[in-house]
C-alpha cells in the first residue's frame, strides 16, 4: 500500500507568541520608555476626516479625526531580518506603555468600535512605534458674534498629556504643519472653510507643573446668503411696505392703521426668530443692529401717521370754529352750498348745485362731510364744471399733509444711509 504523506502547512512554522517575539512580558510597561531619563519625545500628526457640525447655540464644534504618535520604545525592538514592521490592533495596546494624550475642553469623545476598536499599533524592529486611533471628538469653541452672521470664527481642538510634564514627555507636531492633513471633500452647510493650521506652546497649571499643548486651529468663513434671504431681505421689505402708508389718504384711518400694525408684529416676529436659535450672549450682534434699525423705521412710520391724524384733527377744529363765527355764505351773492364726502360724479354735482347746505345734511353729520363750495352765476354748464373740478382737485391736494410729503424723501433717504453705512462696516 501507498503511504500518502500530508503536506506541511507553512502558515504554522511560527509555533512562539508575538508576545514572546516582543518580550512584552519581560518588562514593566507601567514605566515610560527611559524612565528616569530625559524626557521621551511623542511626535503627533493628525488627519482630519470631517467637521460633523458646528453649533452656535451650544458653541462647541464636532469632528472626526485620525490621531498617530510616534516614539521610540526600545523594550518593543525586535531581531528580524525579513520584516520591516508588525502591525496589531488594539488588543496589545493594553499590555504596553503608550501615550496618555486627552483634548482639553472636549464635552464628548469616543473611539469607533465598529466593527472592532479602530485602534492600529505598528512596532519596528528598532523600537519605534506608530500608534493610530480614529476618534470623534465634541470640543468647546470659544465664539464671537459681534459681527454675526458676517463673522469668521476661529476655533481650535487642544492635546496635551493628562499625567507628564514637559520633563517626562515632550509632546511636538511630527513635520510642522505638514502634520495636520484634510480631506478635500470636508464641507458645511452654513460656513467657509478657509485654512487648517498648527500651533504649540506650553500650558502651566498650578498644581502639576507645565505641560506641552498641542493646537489643531481652523478657520471658518458663515455663508451670508441664506441670511440675506432668511432675515435682511424680509425686513427691508417690511420697512419699505411700512413707506406705503405715507400715500394713502390721511383720512383713511384703517388702512393706514393696519399696515403700520402688521408691519411693526412682523418686525417683532423676524427679530424673536433670529434670536431663538442664537445663543443668549450679552452683547449686540451685527444683525441685531439691522433688525432694531429696521424696527424703529417701522415704529416710526406708525408715529408718523398718529401725528399726522392729530395735526389734521386740530386743523379741523379750527376750520370748523372759524366757519361758526363766520358763515361761509355771508356776503357772497349768488352762490349755494353743498355737502359731498368724497364719493361723486359731476352729474351728482350738478343736480345737487340748487340745494343750500341746510337743505342737504343734518346738523350732525357736517363734521364728516367735506364741503365744496360752488359760486353760481350766469356762467354758462361747461364753466361751473371746470370750476367743481378746480376745487375738487385742490381740496385732495391738501389731503396729503406736509408731514407725508417729507416722509416719503427723509424715510428712504435715512434707510439708504444707513445701508450704505452698514455694509461698508460689517462686510
């Protein structure tokens, strides 16, 4: 019989530990690398995956980074002469010493788990280490809204060692500000991102000594555009509708009355909905300046009316109390009166040109009625009607009174300004 030998399976020659390989269990790695040396230099380099969101009202910003360090532990090297590296995941990371790196002012962070923990740990044969997370971090940014929303604001993502000093542990940026990479297709919705950059300095605590800090710090520009649909286009139409009301008839008390009322609520409307998703911060924003501006053109249009109907209702006492004492009548000859209220025709005119004014109204209603007087001769029909038209024309030319006349040059003429005004300091 034919003796069949098995093929030797070359996948399991290695019959050691990686551990052993390492001589993980042979050292304390509770211990920095040279403890009791000089300080270990960890350098950092960081790729940034996406900016998740931004957020006004909470002022913290999140973001999805991928974090390496780099050292030189010697207790890690290893003898080989085929492999450059070894690569692990984050099962060996727990058994070795590596760096204790935190984000100051984060609110959240955590490492992805799916569908293992995204940890990679590289050792080379000299000792060297790369050790690479993928973690997404909520942070604190510090935010100014003077300007807003023609604002750029600045905010950084802060690492430090939480345990080492400056004299255990000296924390750098790998290659400069070519340690901090991004990827091309990062957007946002509401902002620009203009640039990306790293700093570093030291940060002294009282307690603990000084430590080395880390800055990842971007820039951001706010898209202007949905605001100006959202919130400056609506409230310049609401001042220029609030305008409309210096040529409506001064007599037209609810027309005048209603538009400057819904004017002035939708003011109040834009202005609580801008605020409502804002946080409530004790200075004046740059769209508080508009909006309040706009405002009070609107608020003002509505006391322009109310003076406008007081001086009128004056200047017809006073007419009313000069036509008492002196009858319009009197020591005209040949001349009648009558009562019309603005709503005629030159034939109704004409048919009423033989009444007297007593014959025409009641007594009450001559504080409601407009009079016209019409000077009766021998002229001939096409002559009384150029004369109903002189006065008819004349007597809706002073309905407008002096105060609307200005109103529609000085309103507009003050907005503009301040737009131009505005724009040039804020844009």
């Amino acid at each position: 019989s034919h003796i069949y030998k098995k093929n030797h399976d070359v996948t399991k020659t290695w019959k050691g530990k990686t551990e052993q390989l390492l001589r993980v269990d042979d050292h304390d790695f509770t211990m920095r690398p040279a403890f009791g040396g000089p300080a270990i230099p960890v350098g950092v380099d960081v790729q940034v995956e996406s900016l998740d969101s931004i957020s006004e009202v909470d002022m913290d910003f999140t973001m999805t980074l991928y974090l390496r360090h780099y050292w030189k532990d010697e207790r890690l090297s290893f003898p080989s002469t085929t492999n450059k590296s070894m690569t692990f995941d984050g099962r060996l990371v727990k058994k070795i010493w590596v760096p204790d790196v935190f984000f100051v002012h984060s609110k959240r962070s955590f490492i992805h788990d799916t569908t293992t923990d995204n940890i990679m740990l590289r050792v080379f044969p000299d000792g060297h280490v790369l050790y690479s997370m993928r973690i997404t971090v909520t942070a604190m940014c510090n935010m100014d809204f003077s300007h807003f929303p023609l604002d750029s604001q600045t905010c950084s993502l802060e690492l430090e060692s939480y345990a080492y000093t400056d004299e255990d542990l000296m924390l750098y940026w790998k290659n400069g500000n070519e340690s901090l990479k991004t990827d091309e297709k990062i957007s946002l919705s509401q902002f620009l991102i203009q640039k990306f950059h790293t700093t570093s300095r030291l940060a002294f605590y009282s307690s603990t000594g000084w430590y080395n800090r880390l800055y990842i710090n971007f820039t951001l520009r706010r898209h202007i555009f949905f605001f100006l649909l959202q919130t400056y286009f609506p409230a310049t139409l609401m001042v220029m509708l609030s305008w409309v009301s210096f040529w409506i008839d001064r007599r037209a008390v609810p027309a005048r009355v209603s538009l400057g009322i819904t004017t002035v609520l939708t003011m109040s409307t834009i202005i609580t909905g801008v605020n409502a998703s804002m946080p409530r911060v004790s200075y004046i924003k740059a769209v508080d300046i508009y909006l309040w501006v706009s405002f009070v053109f609107v608020f003002l249009s509505v006391l322009e009316y109310a003076a406008v109907n007081y001086l009128t209702t004056v200047q017809e006492r006073k007419e009313r109390k000069l036509r008492e004492r002196f009858p319009c009548t009197c020591g005209i000859p040949h001349s009648k009166t009558m009562m019309l209220d603005g709503n005629y025709s030159e034939s109704d005119a004409n048919s009423l040109a033989g009444y007297t004014r007593n014959q025409m109204v009641p007594e009450e209603e001559k504080q409601e009625k407009m009079v016209v007087h019409l000077a009766m001769s021998n002229e001939s029909n096409s002559s009384r009607k150029r004369g109903l038209k002189g006065h008819v024309g004349l007597r809706i030319i002073q309905n407008t009174h002096a105060i609307d006349k200005y109103s529609r040059l000085i309103f507009p003429g003050t907005y503009i300004f301040f737009n131009l005004i505005y724009w040039s300091v804020f844009s």
